[in-house]
C-alpha cells in the first residue's frame, strides 16, 4: 500500500509565503517539472565546482574557531500536558524576536542562539543567552496557557498527533513532505519498528513521524586544513556523547531505545523497500559508512550521489560567475541539498559577518534536555573532546576501525548510558568507564586549550562526571519514573505525570543526575483533556480464530480473567467478539439438550457485528455508544476492519475512579 501524497495543490497554495531557513536558504519549491529539475541539478553541480575552486585558492576563514546551537523544543497545555498546537499563533505574539523560527510540527518551536569565539566564558554567556531566550518565549506562552518541554521524545505524544494536519503551515514543510512521500519505493511505506522493553510496529501515511524528534544541535566551526581529522572524530566520538546525554526513551506510551530519535528519525524517512536481493541502499538519515579521507567534498559528493533531488530552491545566483568576479557565493543549491539528507554529523558551509567563507560541523545527535544546563555540559563535553582529541591524536583512523565507531553508535541508541565499547587499540569499556577515565580528561585538555574559563569547565564537566559517577541521564531517569508511575496510574496519567514531573525540574534548574525519583505517583492537577480511545484501550490482545473450539475460548477467557474475546481471521481482521455472558448461555443449554456435543465452533456461538470503536474516537463518544447500546465492550478497529485493541466497562471505571479520588481529595 502507497503512502498518501500531500497535493500538490497543498503545497502551492503555500508556495508564495516566505519561508526562512535554517541553513540560509530561503524558498523551496517542488520538482515538477523536468525542466527545473535539470536546472537545479546544474546549479548544485557549479555549487560544488565553486566549492571545491574556494578549497583550493583558500578562500575560507581560518585562524579562529566559533561555536553555535539550535534550541528544538515542545509546546504543551498548561493543564494536560499534551501538546499545544499553537505555535504560530505563538509567533505572532512574538514578531519582535528574529531568534526563533518553526519546525516541522504545530507544536514546536526553534530558537538560533548567537555564533560565538570559542575562549573564556562563551559556555556561560551561550547557557545564559538560552535560558534568556527560553524565558521570553515562556512568558509570551503564559497567556496561552502553554509551557515549554525540552526532551528529545515528548511523553505526552501519540501517533494521532503525527497527521498533515499539524504540519507547520510552511511551504518549504509541504514540499518536503510530498517530495518524500512521492520518493516512496513501489510497494513501501513509512514504518516504525522498535524494541526496547516494549515493542513498537506501526505503519505511518506520512513522514510526519519525523516530528516526534527535538534536540539541541551544536555546531563547531573548523578550518578546511583540518576539516578531514575533525570531522572523523566528530564520528568517533558521536557513541559515547550519545550514551552520557540520551534523552528519548519513550515513544507513544512505549519504553524503546535510550535514544529513540536515531531509529525513529531515520525510519521516519526512509522511501525504500524491501527486496528478496542484497543491493545496499542508504537512507536519508544516516551515520555512514567510511571515515573521511581529503576533503569536505567526500560528503557532499556522495550525497548528491547517492539521494536525488527533492526540492528546488528559490536560486538566482551563478555561483561560478560569482567566483569569477571576486564574490564569495552563498552556495544556495547545495544547502537546499545538504538540508533534505540527514547526517547526524552534518558539514555545513555558511559565510561569516566579515565576508569570508567558512564550514561547520553540526552535531545532530545531541538530544533536546533535560535543562539547559544539562544540554551545555552535553556541548561542553562534545566540544571539549574534539579539540582536545586534536591535539593529542592525529589520525583517529589509525586507532580504531570505522565498523567498531558504527557499532558503538547503534549501541549507544540503544543502551544509552549502559553501553559497552571498543574504543582506540580495541580496548572495552563500559560508557561510564570511558567517560570518567578517557574522555573527561581529554574534554578538560580541550577546554583549557580554548582558555575557557576554569570555573566554566569544572561546572559543565561536573555535570558529566556526575551523571557517569551515578550511572543516570535523562533517558534512564525517565525509564525508572515512568515504570514507578505505571504501577499505580493508567498510562495516559502515567506519561502525563512524567511531563509535568520533568517541566518541574526543568524549571527549577536542577541537573539530571540530581533529579529525585517519584516515590509516591501522585498528580492531583492530572487534566485528561480530550482523551481518545487510543490512550486508553488494550492492545496486548488475546484472540481466537472463527473456526476455534468453543471450549478454547472458555479456557483462554478463564486463564486471562477477561470478560471479552476478539475473534479475527488470519489477516487479522475483526471477525466478531465473544462475551462471557454468551459462553454461559452456550454451556448452560448444551448441558441441559445436548451434553454430547462438541462440534460447536466460534463462529456459532460469537457476536458477527460487534459494535465497534476507532481509535481516534474521544472517550466520551465511546462511552456514549456503550451506554445506547447496553454493551461492556467495544473492539477497537482502523482501515478495513483492522482490529488493533479493546476498550471496555473496566477501562472507564479505572479512569473515573482515579477521577473521583482527586475530587474527594
């Protein structure tokens, strides 16, 4: 089954708004034609010849290092917890802050916090500038009734809250999702399949699932002599900054990888399909595949290689004529390019205030949260190690092979802070072991290096140590808490308590590893909002099939103490529902008319029309179809009779008696 395509019509009905961007570009637009398409092509090629002519003739800014970030965060009710699709409205009431911008969903929002020199207190004023800028927006968001969440996956999210519907009304948004959903391989769809303690397969109609990801992305700026050294340590060293700031462990209600976002970013996007051959294809989200051996244009080569076009920007310059007259160009194209492919050590090219061209290297892999002081240690530490490794190892290559970085980065996803790795000369460690005994001494090399000031590197690395001395970071803290929260609590009270637990020590500034534990899950403001069927209904399902004994289905039903029985078909299909009340009719007249027979099957016995729910249906509506209808249950179905859950009598009674106890209370 295809994915929808957003029209095109959509996209066009946008396509003359203005659409800023992060990495400079300014309009995008659809490829439909072919035309336009060869012209872009052409663009991007004289791009990369211009590119590769500034390399040469040393064009570029050197002799100075400046760092930067991009703050992604969440918008949530004040009340419920679930997100707060207001963030347009929420730039209107904020025109007079150029620092923050959209992203991809209705409720996100995005500050760019000031490039600065990489010396003396820049992780102080960068950590103040943050916070600053944080403030501003939470006190415009007051008045909404919304607050800000910083986390890498939001708890409160459901997949209903992945629809086109909450695409940012931005052009260039719309034409990257049609151009994704029409890059679709025959036969593919978007998917999502994870394990973690829990399991999670669904299918998606779009990319929108990309939403779901906010994170706090750094850039380092280096100089071309030495942009093939840095860049490949940026790799080695993108496992075990993992592993110490994982932030993203849970995902619509399921405890997956310490960091979800790498699985669930890269399946979001990925167009290909599956074949019964063993030809390599690359996703858009990609960690890749070699180390870097001469120069920046690798990437940008392979990139154009390997990914076609999707989108066309708004480009009028020549950037070869440019280059003739003496101009540096802006290298439009490529950064249209360079921002529809997804390295999580992503090269960047931009000019600086002074007119000179310079290239960056943004660290994708570092996670929205847990505080801002959180996220500046995570930057101070990434920053630390790559010049401090600089000047102590010339050649990463030579100390540890490409296969093992690859492996430490999934592990790292996965396991986040209780990861095992083969570092330099195949040594194990533990990531904690590696933390405290390699990588903070080298941070704390870097940083003196840069003249940072001392007190600074004491309290961002403490934060480090503390985490890897305590064996904590967000994404194990909120395992822990939200495991504690579902012994007691639903599931949709458990996340909502888990959000508005970590808004709260967001706000009061405290660092991860300090945050306590919930030892009594209580959470007397618990708002339910506009519940949906999909919050609440049972999905771990036992089922029997129509041509099953009757006697099975007593046995499972006894064996489960369920009052309830979903019959389907081998494709899964709801086929109709047994009750126990049917079961005890069954066996009371076959004891008293025919006690020998036991050919009876389901099918004989079930209900063929079960009255049914949808998982996007409230709460109240379902409960209103219970009531009319005088039944206890009510299987839950999507697309062509799709059972994916139950609801039923005792699922209302748990959510109105936790109700009623806040009320006594």
């Amino acid at each position: 089954m295809k994915a929808k395509n957003i029209s095109a019509q959509t996209a066009e009905k946008f396509v003359n708004q203005l659409s800023k961007q992060k990495m400079g570009e300014q309009r995008v637009s659809l490829l439909e034609e072919k035309q336009e398409m060869q012209q872009f092509v052409r663009s991007l090629l004289n791009d990369v010849k211009a590119l590769e002519y500034m390399l040469k003739n040393d064009w570029f800014e050197s002799g100075i290092t400046r760092i930067g970030a991009e703050q992604e965060m969440c918008l949530v009710d004040d009340e419920t917890y679930k997100p707060a699709l207001i963030a347009m409205e929420a730039l209107e009431k904020m025109k007079r802050y150029p620092w923050v911008e959209t992203e991809l969903a209705k409720f996100n929002l995005e500050t760019n916090l000031t490039p600065r020199v990489f010396k003396g207190d820049c992780l102080t004023k960068l950590d103040k500038e943050n916070f600053d800028k944080l403030q501003k927006i939470k006190e415009r968001l007051v008045k909404m009734n919304t607050k800000v969440v910083l986390t890498g996956i939001l708890p409160t999210l459901t997949k209903s809250h992945m629809t086109i519907d909450n695409l940012t009304p931005k052009p260039r948004y719309y034409a990257l999702m049609d151009a994704l959903s029409k890059n679709l391989e025959n036969g593919a769809t978007f998917q999502l399949k994870l394990e973690g303690i829990d399991e999670l397969r669904i299918t998606h109609d779009s990319p929108m699932l990309e939403a779901v990801n906010t994170s706090f992305q750094v850039h380092l700026q280096v100089s071309p002599d030495n942009f093939v050294q840095m860049y490949n340590i940026a790799q080695a060293l993108a496992g075990p900054v993992m592993a110490i700031a994982a932030n993203s462990p849970i995902v619509f209600g399921k405890r997956l990888w310490h960091e979800s976002r790498i699985a669930l970013f890269q399946q979001a996007l990925d167009t290909r399909s599956s074949k019964d051959h063993l030809r390599e294809q690359q996703t858009r989200v990609h960690f890749g595949k070699d180390w870097l051996y001469k120069s920046v244009l690798e990437i940008y080569r392979e990139d154009i290689s390997r990914f076609r076009v999707l989108l066309a920007g708004d480009v009028k310059e020549d950037s070869l004529a440019e280059i003739k007259a003496g101009n540096v160009p802006k290298l439009r194209s490529l950064q249209v390019h360079n921002s529809t492919v997804y390295r999580w050590n992503r090269p960047c090219y931009g000019v600086s205030d002074n007119g000179k061209p310079h290239l960056r290297i943004e660290n994708r892999v570092l996670p929205a949260g847990p505080t801002t002081a959180d996220e500046i240690a995570n930057a101070a530490f990434w920053l630390g190690c790559m010049v401090g490794m600089a000047d102590k190892v010339k050649d990463v290559k030579e100390l540890m092979s490409f296969a093992d970085v690859s492996d430490n980065f999934l592990k790292a996803a996965k396991y986040g802070i209780d990861s095992n790795f083969t570092w330099f000369n195949d040594k194990k460690y533990s990531a904690c072991q590696l933390i405290l005994k390699e990588l903070l001494p080298l941070a704390r090399h870097g940083l003196a290096l840069h003249k940072i000031n001392p007190a600074d590197i004491d309290k961002y690395l403490g934060i480090i140590e503390g985490r890897a001395k305590k064996h904590t970071n967000g994404a194990r803290w909120q395992l822990r808490a939200y495991t504690e929260f579902c012994k007691r609590l639903t599931k949709d009270e458990s996340l909502t308590a888990l959000t508005k637990l970590i808004v709260e020590n967001q706000e009061k500034g405290i660092p991860v590893h300090k945050w306590k534990l919930p030892n009594a899950p209580e959470i007397d403001a618990y708002r339910p909002g506009k519940m949906r069927v999909e919050q609440f209904m049972e999905t771990d399902l036992f089922t029997v099939r129509p041509d099953d004994i009757v006697e099975l289905t007593a046995d499972m039903m006894d064996w489960r103490k369920i009052r309830y029985m979903p019959v389907e078909d081998d494709k899964g299909k709801l086929c109709g529902l047994i009750t126990s009340r049917l079961l005890l009719r069954y066996f009371s007249r076959k004891s008293a008319l025919n006690p020998e027979n036991n050919e009876t099957t389901v099918s004989d016995v079930m209900v063929k029309n079960p009255i049914t729910a949808s998982p996007g249906m409230t709460i109240i509506e379902a409960m209103h179809i219970m009531r009319d209808n005088k039944v206890g249950c009510l299987p839950v179905i999507k697309g062509e009779n799709e059972l994916i859950g139950v609801i039923t009598e005792m699922d209302f009674l748990r959510i109105t008696g936790r109700l009623m106890e806040r009320l006594e209370k």
